[in-house]
C-alpha cells in the first residue's frame, strides 16, 4: 500500500484526466480540426462558401459526439475497474465538462455496450 491506495486503486484526479485526454481532446480536434479543413477547402477550391464550411463543421460535430457517446462509458467502466469511487468520478467528471450531470438528457446518448447492459 502507498499513500493509503493499494496498487490498484487510481485517484479519482488522475482518472479524469485520462478521460479528458481520450474523450475531450479528441472532441476539440474532430471539431476543430474539420472546420479548418472545411475553411481550407472552400477557400482554396470553392471560393467561399459558406454552407460547405457549416457543413464540416456539422460533419466534426457528429463525429465529436459519436467519438464521446462511445468512448464515455468505456472510460468509466475503466476508472471504476481502478477502484475509483463511482460518485467522486461522476461528480468530478461532471464537474470538468467530461460528462454531463445525471438526470440529463444529453447523458443518455452514452452507448450502452453489450457487456453493460
């Protein structure tokens, strides 16, 4: 035991952290980094158009939250698996933007994978 956690338990910190690196991160660049290609292409090619650019950015939204309602619940299931506690995860993950509070309706677009259900 170190610091009163045995080897398997992960702060509840350390554990969001991770889930911001693979679930927000990602979010940022699907969005960010389509609608600089969308800028990029109608710029170039098209000449400004403005629908094209709205329509990347539509494009990396959906895939933002395709990438989030799947990756969301793998992660947790992973802090819970390190011995996190699931309310300080919930709370803090809530807390940081990483997942919406519960009751919320944009919680339930997390995907139920088989092994949860």
């Amino acid at each position: 035991m170190k610091n009163g956690l045995s080897e398997k338990q992960m702060g509840v910190g350390t554990a969001v952290l991770i889930g911001h690196l693979i679930t927000t991160l990602p979010v940022f660049i699907f969005i960010c980094g389509l609608t600089f290609l969308g800028v990029f292409v109608v710029l170039s090619v098209f000449s400004s158009n403005l629908v094209l650019v709205f329509g990347f950015l539509l494009l990396g939204f959906i895939m933002a939250w395709t990438w989030w309602s799947l990756l969301v619940p793998r992660w947790r299931k992973w802090a819970l698996k390190k011995g996190v506690p699931p309310d300080e995860l919930q709370k803090w993950a809530a807390l940081t933007g990483l997942v919406w509070p519960k009751g919320w309706i944009f919680e339930k677009t997390e995907y139920k994978w088989d092994d949860d259900k």
